[in-house]
C-alpha cells in the first residue's frame, strides 16, 4: 500500500474519532481495517483483532485515549505501539462491543455498531452463492490482449448476452421483470429519476451498447496495464430489483438462465452486500462467460443504490480518481490540497451510499 493510500485512511480515520499514529510503519492496515470497519464491515476487523495475541495492561483492561497504551503482537507481525479504545467507547459485553459499541457514528450510521454480535442484523442478503461458486479462482483473464481482438469478441457476445438477458424465457421473464435498453443519455436519466423517486416498480433489465472505446482504454491504461484480457466489461449489465429482499431470487434466475444457455461463472462472485466498499457503496457483480469463451459483466443492483451511484455518488468517485491518477504520476506524492480534498470526497460518498442503504431496506 502506497503511502499516499495510507495518509488518505489515515486523515478519514482521524475525521471520524480514532487515534493515529503516523511514525510506526504498521499501523497502516490497522487504519484500513478500522475504516472498513466504521462503514460496516466490523466483523472482520473485530475477528482479526480477536484472533490477534494482545498483551493488555496490568489490569486487564483496554487502555484509554489519551492514557496508557499497550503493545501488541501477531496482528501485524511486529511490535508496535497503539491505543485501543479511543474515548466514547463504551462497551456493554462481547468481544466485539468492547471494540465497538457505543461509537458516535455519523448520521444514519449508528445501526453499524448496534449488537455487533449478531452480524446478521445489518440487512444484507446471507448465502448468496453456492460453495463451488465461492471456489472459483477471484481473477481470470482472456486469452487475446490487444484491443482489436478485445472489441471484436465484444461484438460477437453482445448478442448472447442480450439473448441471455432479453430473449425467450431470459431472464427478466424469469423475475417477471421489464427491460430497458439505454441507448441515449435521456433514456439513462428518465430510468434513474424513476428509480431514485420510487416510481419504478418491479424488477428492471438494463441492457446498455458495448462499452465506449475511449473509456475502455482509459481503464485499460489505468487499471491494467493495457492488457485488454483483463478487461470483462466491453459487454455489460444490470439487474436492478426494489429491495434487498429481492437480490436472491435475481441471483437465481440467472443462475436458472445460464444453465439453460449455456453460460457459466467466470471468476468468484463478488458479494459487495455482505462486504460493502469503504465507500458503503454495494452491489454484486458477476462475471459470465459466453459458450464461445468471452466472458461479460453482470452487476446486480437495489434501485435505490443503482441511483444513488449514478446521480450523486459516481461524480464524487471519478474527481476522486481524477485525483489518485495524478497522485500516481507524481510518483505517490499527495499534496495537503489533494488529501483535504480526497478526505472531503470520501466522506461525501459515504453519506450518499448510507442513505441509499437505508432505502434499499425499506426504512
């Protein structure tokens, strides 16, 4: 993890009440972790911490901010001091309330923290996927890396792909759905107000034209490297349901579909319900591939987050990125303008994606 990366953790850590410590080189994945921890995925912060060999104080108890401190070890494998339970903490039992509860999250958060022991309680849809599903490797590639190849094997899938989702029984007929086909920016809007006012209702199809080329080779450029094998996206789209009740039965009309037509998972899942980005954005995104080899994107969405995404949250997240990309050209090194700002961003997404959670399970 570049420097930069933990500078930036490090400021939205402070923002949000917990000590940092800059000067000792493994504080950084404690940074990380409790940041994923404060927008929900505390389990996991709280199950390394517990699996973690701790030398408490002398009496036992979690040292106070600002008091004694206490050394630790097998967490990060080295020593290093920290505190552990900043000031506001008030644990009421448990491993992981001791951690956690009785934090002052920020507006709509606090349900985050809340009987932290019973991890079930944030909402999120459980056993989504099959074991042989989780097996799968996390990442695969094509076989062809130029972006001719790349383009031309888009243009043969795209019409599988809609066969898949559109034609026959497809999927939408499976959910019972409708599907629309974005093929202007008018369309896209109209469907994303419908969405974010709660006028649409029922589950939705959307299909949308192969990626556009300067897009696609700015990802290519920027995220692999330009090696177009890596990228699955060219031929895309989305299942957009009311609720998150409704995120399995989508999940298995696909899976019913697929088998029917002969499509397969290409990679594992990725369940960001359960394991939401450190923005709270969440969604599932699937990577399928066609009888012919080429493989194309599925994400599977709530309304209410599809538009939360895409309204607010995406311009939040491309200035972010605009920022990180020149951060990387300048060899890793941030100003104090461009952390202030990254931070302000940051903090802004999480307000738009709480919100839109909140929505999504119908509070």
């Amino acid at each position: 993890m570049s420097h930069c990366t933990v500078e930036r953790f490090s400021r939205v850590y402070e923002s949000l009440g917990y000590p940092v410590y800059r000067p000792t080189p493994s504080i950084r994945e404690m940074v990380l972790d409790a940041y994923h921890a404060h927008y929900g995925n505390v389990e996991r912060y709280a199950k390394r911490f517990d699996e973690s060999k701790v030398k408490r104080d002398s009496d036992g108890k979690f040292a106070e901010q600002g008091g004694s401190s206490q050394t630790q070890k097998g967490l990060f494998g080295e020593d290093f001091t920290a505190p552990i339970k900043p000031k506001g903490f008030e644990g009421k039992g448990g491993k992981q309330g001791a951690l956690f509860s009785g934090l002052n999250a920020l507006p709509g958060q606090q349900d985050l923290f809340d009987d932290l022991d019973k991890r079930d309680d944030d909402g999120s849809p459980k056993n989504l996927f099959k074991p042989e599903e989780l097996k799968l490797e996390k990442d695969v590639a094509h076989k062809f890396r130029d972006q001719e190849s790349a383009y031309s094997a888009a243009q043969k899938l795209e019409p599988e792909y809609t066969a898949l989702m559109n034609l026959g029984q497809g999927v939408v007929n499976r959910l019972n759905g409708t599907t629309i086909n974005i093929d202007s920016k008018e369309a896209f809007d109209s469907m994303l107000a419908d969405f974010d006012s709660g006028k649409s209702k029922g589950p939705v199809i959307v299909l949308a034209p192969i990626k556009g080329i300067d897009r696609a080779a700015e990802k290519a450029r920027q995220d692999y490297g330009n090696d177009w094998g890596k990228m699955k996206d060219l031929v895309r789209g989305t299942v957009a349901v009311d609720s998150v009740d409704e995120i399995n039965g989508a999940i298995e009309a696909v899976r019913a579909e697929m088998a029917d037509r002969g499509w397969t998972l290409a990679q594992k899942p990725k369940d960001r319900f359960a394991n939401p980005l450190p923005s709270g954005y969440r969604d599932i995104l699937l990577v399928l591939k066609g009888p012919g080899g080429m493989m194309a994107e599925l994400q599977i969405h709530t309304k209410a987050m599809l538009a939360a995404k895409q309204l607010r949250g995406h311009k939040l997240y491309e200035e972010q990125r605009t920022i990180d990309g020149a951060i990387r050209e300048n060899g890793g090194k941030a100003s104090p303008e461009q952390l202030a700002r990254i931070d302000e961003l940051e903090k802004q997404q999480a307000a738009v994606y709480i919100a839109a959670w909140e929505k999504s399970r119908g509070k």
